[in-house]
C-alpha cells in the first residue's frame, strides 16, 4: 500500500496576492516562498471565503461557506458576537479535516493563530482533532508570546516560534503520517520588527527623517515570516520528507487597509493587480496566493496554474481523498475534491463560488463591493441583497473588476443574481449594517441657506 501523504498548511495572515517576489512584487523580498514555487505549482486563482479570518479560517477547516454556520466577521468578544448575530466559536461538532484525519491515523498539530473562538467556555483545538497545538488568539496551550503579545522582541519572533514548534512536532512523528497547520500571525497588524528586520529595508523609508516608512515595517515583517518557513522546508528535506509531503502556503484574506488603526503605520500589503483589500469581495479581498509542493504527487515543477480556481473550502474533500478518509455521507460540503489538480492536472471547477459580507468595508470606495458575490466559470457576479449595485465581470478577461458586463449580458446577470439571492434566503438571518453594500462618497453639497 503506497504511503499516505503527510500535509503541511502554512496559512499566512492579511497577505495579499502580490506580497511575494514570484506573483510580481518588485521589491518585496521572499526567496523561501519564490523556491517553494519554484519546486511546486503556483496558482494564479486562489480565493478564500471571506475578506477577514475567522470565517476565512472556519471555511477551511469544514469544506463549507462560513455564512451557513452564522460565521460572518472575526470573533471578538461574546457581547460583540451576539450583537452581530453570530457564534463564540466554531462548532466542536463540525466534521474538520483535523478530525477526519486524526481519526484516519494521522499525528494531528495545530501551531501558530487560532481566531476560531476563545473566552470562557470555548473549546481548545483539541476538541477539533488536533493532538498537540500551541496558539494565540484561542485557549488551550498559548505561544510564547500569546499573552504578552507586544512586550519588546516577542511579536517580531511570532513566526519563529510557531515554525520552532512545527518542527519538533514533525519530528517526533516517527514513521506515522502527519498534518501541520502552522498557522503564522504575520503579517497582521500590529507589526514591529526589530531594528535588524527593518536593515533589509532601509532604502524604502522616509527621507530626512528617523523613522521606519510602513513599506519597511511591512516588508521586513513579512520576510522575516518568509525566512521562517525557509527553516521549515529546510528541516522537511533534512529529515528526507519532503518528497512524501504536501506544502501549502497560502493567507486566509487580502491586504490590511492603512485606514485601519492597528495598521495605519504599516497596511501596505499589496492586493497585486486586483481591485479590493481586507473585507472587500472584489478580487483583492478574497484571492490570495496559493502556492502547492508535493513532489511524489508526480505534478509538474516550476509551473504556473492560471487556469484552475481553486477555494478554500476545497482542501477538507481533497486532504481526505490524497489520505483515503471517506468524509461522512450527510456531510453537505461547498468545496469539491481537487487531487486531480493537486496531481497536475488543470481544469475548470464544477462548483460555483459564493460570498456574503454584512458589513460595512473600510478603504477607497473603488474597494467596496456589494454584499453579495457569486463565481462560477469565468463569471463572477456582485449585488446587494435589493438588487442594487448589479455588477457582473469576465474574470479571465478583467480581472481588475473594471468593465461592467452587467448590462450587456442582462439574461446571465440576472441569472446569477437569482442564484446568489436564492442561496442568500437559505443562509441564517441575522443583523446587517446600515452601510453593508454601500459605495457612496460623501459628494460636496452646497450650503444650506
């Protein structure tokens, strides 16, 4: 019987589909990620479920959109979850790809951010099939800078140490099959990287004065992260592994917006050449880079996939077919099992792709979309809930979301706003912001006399 794979996730924080050296980023620097790519596939459609992270984070872990679980927007507090209408946490019921392969034989380990529920009475990761976790932003064993997160020295190593604890896990894994989700905090807000972090970068900050430039922060954050996982995938071929397992690098929404409080001296991820940031639905909020090694998958070396749209929710049915797990038979998933594609294949997908977001999105207006959003083939369609804003775009063609299409193909517009509507009725009521969807710009107005 061949070897079951093992699987490593490394799930990135608010990196946007341009902050790599190997999807266009001029200045930015990530050998690490560029060689990983180099050695595996890079996917140019990527999307993942939500513009923020715990939703974007639960649709992974279940293989379903996170709207059907009431997960709209980040958990916070349990008073500000309720007043949105939403859960503490993910359901410790949910069947999670963890759980189906702790259960299928697999050394399960969970490192780095959580954000899937904390507070009183929330579960650990161990209740989700997970054997060994180290985390913040979650309970159950915390990271070593977990709960002093800004003391000096200790938010610039954050990726250090979740990879430090990657490894050892994977080492002591003798000849079982193993899954690691390293899940790194950079580069989310708020950043502070050492005064070594920032040499790397010191052409790119303000002239004349002494002071770091938020490109800087920005940039020696995220190849900091970048060197990391280079220790990661170091260690894998150390350990003559590599060949036997499935990398993944990937971010779980685009880009931090500057705007942002935590972020105003360092949101300048780049969402590459697409229209939306964090939140927003266009492009740049939701397709985030994707990056896939596995040598013993047979797939071609150094290739660049512009062809396949690949989601988030499609990794639980793929992981589960590469490690032959049979996910359960009432099981509703949104994702389909992409292992052909994992293999080397390049194809279209069968499912559509789907999005809600009921709040109000932070930015340049040109980066707030409507509430809704729909893809299926090389069409994607964005509206609001009243039928407002209907925008339909050809992705191949304008990935920019610049060209309108809505008017000159109203039978499909309406058709795919018919869908997302229908699918919108079927999800969980709940509260809705009063500027969900909205694009407005506050116009100069004369006085009133």
């Amino acid at each position: 019987m061949a070897r079951k794979p093992n699987f490593v996730f490394i799930f990135a924080d608010d990196w946007g589909w341009g902050d790599l050296g190997c999807y266009g980023h001029d200045t930015l620097r990530t050998p690490h990620l560029d060689r990983l790519a180099a050695d595996g596939r890079l996917f140019t459609q990527f999307y993942v479920c939500s513009g923020v992270c715990s939703p974007s984070r639960a649709a992974v872990m279940t293989g379903r959109f996170p709207a059907r679980e009431q997960m709209h927007g980040h958990l916070s507090d349990h008073e500000m979850n309720q007043a949105r209408g939403m859960p503490n946490w993910l359901d410790p019921g949910a069947a999670t790809y963890t759980r189906l392969l702790q259960q299928a034989g697999y050394r399960v380990g969970h490192f780095g951010k959580w954000h899937l529920g904390n507070g009183p009475g929330a579960p650990e990761p161990s209740d989700y099939g997970i054997d060994e976790s180290f985390v913040n932003a979650g309970e159950g064993p915390q990271l070593e800078f977990a709960r002093e997160r800004w003391a000096p020295g200790l938010r610039s190593r954050s990726s250090e140490f979740i990879v430090n604890h990657a490894m050892r896990f994977i080492e002591r894994s003798g000849d079982q099959p193993f899954m690691v989700n390293a899940w790194l905090n950079d580069t989310h807000a708020i950043l502070d990287p050492t005064r070594e972090q920032l040499e790397a970068y010191g052409d790119t900050g303000p002239q004349l004065v002494d002071h770091p430039g938020a490109t800087a922060i920005y940039y020696a954050a995220a190849t900091e992260a970048d060197r990391q996982i280079g220790r990661l995938l170091d260690r894998l071929d150390e350990l003559g592994l590599a060949d036997d397992t499935v990398v993944i690098f990937s971010s779980d929404n685009g880009p931090e917006d500057i705007l942002v409080r935590n972020a105003a001296h360092s949101g300048v991820g780049s969402a590459g050449p697409f229209r939306g940031r964090k939140r927003s639905l266009y492009e740049g909020g939701v397709r985030v880079p994707f990056i896939l090694r596995w040598p013993a998958g047979g797939g071609p070396r150094g290739v660049v996939d512009d062809a396949t749209p690949l989601c988030a929710v499609d990794l639980l049915p793929t992981f589960c077919r590469l490690a032959s797990v049979e996910p359960p038979s009432p099981l509703q998933l949104d994702g389909e099992d992409m292992s052909d594609v994992f293999a080397g294949a390049t194809r279209e997908r069968r499912t559509p792709l789907l999005w809600e977001w009921r709040f109000r999105i932070v930015g340049h207006v040109l980066n707030r979309s409507p509430m809704l959003a729909l893809r299926d083939g090389p069409w994607k369609l964005l509206v609001n809930p009243d039928r407002d804003r209907l925008e339909l775009y050809h992705v191949p063609s304008d990935p920019m979301e610049l060209d309108n299409r809505a008017r000159d193909e109203r039978r499909l517009a309406d058709e795919l706003a018919d869908r997302a509507l229908y699918w919108q009725r079927e999800l969980p009521a709940g509260p809705v912001d009063a500027g969900a969807g909205s694009n407005a710009y506050p116009w100069p107005r004369a006085a009133a006399r």
